[in-house]
C-alpha cells in the first residue's frame, strides 16, 4: 500500500512538472526574437568587388530576410578624407585666401567647417557639444557652414554614415547600431553550417546575428547561403523579428529571497538529484526483484538513472523561473555542487585529513592538489565546438556531461547495486572503492544538464529537447563501459 501512494504522488509530481514545462515554453516562445542584420561596410565593399549595384543588394537582402544593416561609429575626419567636408584650421584657412579661394573678409572663420549635406551638419554639431564646444551655424556659397569656438578633434566619433544610413531606409531596412535596441550582437559568416546558425539563433531571447559575407564567394553563392540559413531557421522553428517589433518591457529583476533559493537550489539541485537517483534504484530494485527478476540489473539501474535525469531537470527549470538569466551557465552552477558533493563522498577521508594538517607537507600532496585544481576547472570551463548538424548542432558542447557525467552516474549505481546484491563484495573488490569517484562524476553530469535547464540564454523548448538526448547518449556510452567492464573481467 506504502508503495503505491509513492508511485501516485510520483506521478502526480511528473503531471505537474510536465505542466509546468508545456506553460514555460509557450509562455518562452513569444518572448524570443532574432533579428537578421548585415554590415552596412561590407555590403558596400561586396557590392564595389562584385559590380552588384548597392540599391539591388540591399533590396534582394530584404526578400530573403534581411531586416537591418549594421552601421559604424565614424569620425569627422572620415568625412573630411573622403571630400564631403571641409574644415579650416587658422592655418589651413590661411593658404586658401593666400591662393585667392576665399576673398577676404569672407565670413569663414578658423576652425570653421563646411558641408552641402545637411546630415553632416548635424553630425558636426553632436561632435562639438560632446567635446564642450560652442558652435555657431550660416550658409554660403551654396554650404552649410559651422564654426566653433576652439579647435575641434576630428578623429573623436561622430555617428553612422548618412549615406549609408539613407541606402538603407531607401530599401526599407533599419539602420542599426551594434548594442542598440537592447539586441545581443553575434557574428556568423553567412555561408557558415546550418549548426552555427542555429547556435547563434537559439542562445538568447534577443538575438541580432550579424551575417558577415564572404568576400571570396560571388555573389549568388553569398545569396543562396543566406536562402539556405534562413529555411532552415524556419524549419527549426525559428521565426525572424523586424526592428520595427515592439520590444516587450523588461521585468524587474528577481528579489532578493527569490535569487537565494535560485542559487541555494542551484547548488543543492544535482546533490538531490542524484540521491532521487539512489532512491529510485532502491525503490525500483524491490520491485524487480519480486516481480520481474530477469529484469534485474537493468530495470533499476534505468529506474534510478531516468529519476536522477528528471529531478536535475525539474530543478533546472524552477531555477529558471525562479530567477531568469539571460548570461550562460558561470564556473560555480557546476563546480559549486562538485565540491560540495565531494565533500559529503569524502567526509572521512576530509577529516583524517584535517587531524593530519600539522604534518609535514609533501611534494606528492601539492602535486595532487594542484592536478585536481587544474581538472576541475577544465572541467568547469572549458566548452565543446559547435557542429555543422541541424539537429545534433549542440552535441559537443555537452562533451562533460554525455563523456564523463552520464555515464560517470550510471556506473555509479550499477556499483550501487552490485553493492546490495553482494554486500561482502566490497572487502574483496577493489573496483567498489571507485563509487563515490563515479557519483562524483555523476553529481557535475547533472549539474550540467540543471545549468542546461536554468540558464534563460537558451530557449526552455531547445533544452528540453537537448536533456533527453543527453541522457541517452550518456546513458548508451555508460552502458557500453559497463559491457566492456563486464567482458574484460571475465576474460
């Protein structure tokens, strides 16, 4: 009886976290946006190598999904270099009434300059009073002119290009700037695999990928690569935003007592779900046992593994919810729970080594420290390339978790289990001294996945669909040590 009532209020909590998550996710999808831009810069030196008119780029960029061009801070002297504006230092105005250019007495002053583009003007007048400069404005001879009251740097910034700011609105595009609008910037080359787009598309609610071109591809090549990155966005289920989308406004961030029990269950989320894991190995091994003992080993061992999986997701996801952030998991969401895990295993050892502090420190002991400093923070940081695969982009990235974490777990409780069939076994075989190290891995397995699911950089649809895939590769790789482990000793 005790036994069912267990299993109904597992169930019970799998039907309201399985709610939960659907809710997340629709909730997740519309708040989610990826924005399409290319290089104002690169479109224009594209466009001058190709012959391709400038007008014909931008329109056909439009068709295929482009929504903005990306623009550059430009300086003053930028404009002056290329003939749109002239600027009379007391010296230079000097050689151009010396020449008979300008007739004396004219109303150019030193440090004066002159533009017929009124956008330019406008430029300069920024440029002046962000370096604290009265400026005092006229017409001649067919220029706007302005003349300040001290010399004028030309090489500070003064904004974006107004002709390519105007290319831009002509083809009905948005001229952007990197950081503007509360969009995350990231580079893609356009013609890079259908895995990078889609990484680059999936890792943050507000996404702007800026698609630099291939300068060493014509240009259909550069246009049938941009096709063939947004179809298949489009087939991943990745719809495209305009800058022209209102921006949802931002929510205040969590409080205080909310951020606490984020992080509180961030750290104690993979400890408690690897104990769910011995428990559910525990629960499922009675079961078996009586019932189904040509199940036995593998029906609780898949019991246990599947319940530690599913708690460190559940926990992900209340993090999620509890406090959302936007930034990738940090080192301590994996080497926090390690070291405190690590600690629980090795308690004895711990202790033996806190009444032994006053000896003498040996050079094997600081080589030991310093090898296990260096592997644990490999381990937390060190991240996985990105796959060209549509479907498998992710893959490599969870290299800790489906290498060493998932199968570090499983034959974790296989020699759990091993434990209980054989409880003498552990005086006689050296391999049970190696569980605690195995649930070890397993604890940073599944602080993995828990980051997995907590971080609001990844979209909450994506990682749900990536912990199970995780969980069976690493689950498969487990296995197969455990069959090789098997073959080689009875050989």
């Amino acid at each position: 009886m005790g036994r069912n009532r267990r299993l109904l209020a597992a169930l019970l909590l799998g039907v309201l976290a399985l709610t939960g998550a659907a809710r997340l996710v629709r909730e997740e999808a519309g708040r989610r946006e990826v924005l399409l831009a290319v290089p104002a810069d690169e479109a224009d030196s594209f466009c001058r190598k190709s012959g391709l008119p400038l007008p014909d780029f931008w329109e056909r960029a439009r068709i295929l999904g482009i929504s903005a061009g990306v623009l550059s801070e430009r300086s003053l002297s930028y404009f002056a270099g290329r003939g749109d504006l002239f600027y009379f230092s007391g010296e230079e105005l000097g050689k151009w009434e010396a020449l008979g250019l300008i007739a004396p007495g004219t109303a150019i002053k030193p440090e004066t300059l002159g533009t017929r583009d009124p956008k330019l003007l406008t430029l300069v007048e920024a440029a002046a009073a962000r370096q604290g400069l009265a400026l005092s404005t006229f017409t001649a001879s067919g220029y706007s002119w302005a003349s300040t009251s001290g010399p004028l740097v030309l090489d500070a910034s003064a904004g974006p290009d107004p002709r390519q700011a105007e290319a831009l609105a002509n083809a009905g595009l948005k001229a952007l700037l990197p950081g503007q609008g509360g969009w995350r910037p990231r580079a893609l080359r356009v013609t890079a695999p259908l895995g990078h787009w889609l990484e680059a598309a999936s890792t943050h609610p507000r996404r702007l990928v800026i698609l630099n071109l291939d300068m060493g591809k014509g240009v259909e090549e550069n246009f049938e690569a941009l096709r063939r990155g947004v179809r298949g966005l489009g087939a991943a289920g990745i719809a495209l935003s305009t800058p022209a989308d209102p921006q949802a406004p931002e929510s205040p961030g969590p409080g205080r007592l909310r951020r606490l029990l984020a992080m509180a269950l961030a750290l104690l989320g993979p400890l408690a779900a690897s104990r769910a894991g011995l428990g559910g190995l525990k629960s499922a091994r009675a079961w078996v046992l009586a019932q189904r003992p040509l199940l036995s080993p593998v029906a609780q061992l898949a019991a246990g593994y599947c319940c530690a999986v599913a708690s460190a997701a559940a926990a992900g996801l209340a993090c999620r919810v509890l406090a959302i952030s936007t930034e990738p998991p940090g080192f301590w969401s994996l080497a926090g729970p390690v070291l405190l895990g690590g600690a629980i295993l090795y308690a004895e050892e711990l202790g033996r080594a806190g009444r032994d502090f006053g000896a003498p420190v040996r050079y094997s002991h600081l080589l030991k420290a310093a090898a296990a400093a260096c592997a644990a923070y490999f381990l937390a940081t060190r991240s996985g390339p990105i796959l060209g695969s549509a479907d498998w982009w992710w893959l490599a990235s969870r290299w800790r978790e489906i290498l060493l974490g998932l199968p570090g777990l499983l034959c974790g409780l296989f020699l759990v289990n091993w434990g209980f069939d054989c409880p003498g076994c552990a005086e006689q075989n050296r391999i049970f001294e190696s569980r605690r190290l195995f649930l070890l891995a397993g604890i940073l397995g599944l602080a993995g996945l828990q980051s997995l699911a907590a971080s609001g950089e990844l979209a909450a649809a994506i990682a749900l669909r990536q912990i199970p895939a995780c969980a069976l590769v690493g689950g498969g790789l487990g296995g197969a040590a455990l069959l090789l482990a098997r073959g080689y000793s009875r050989s």
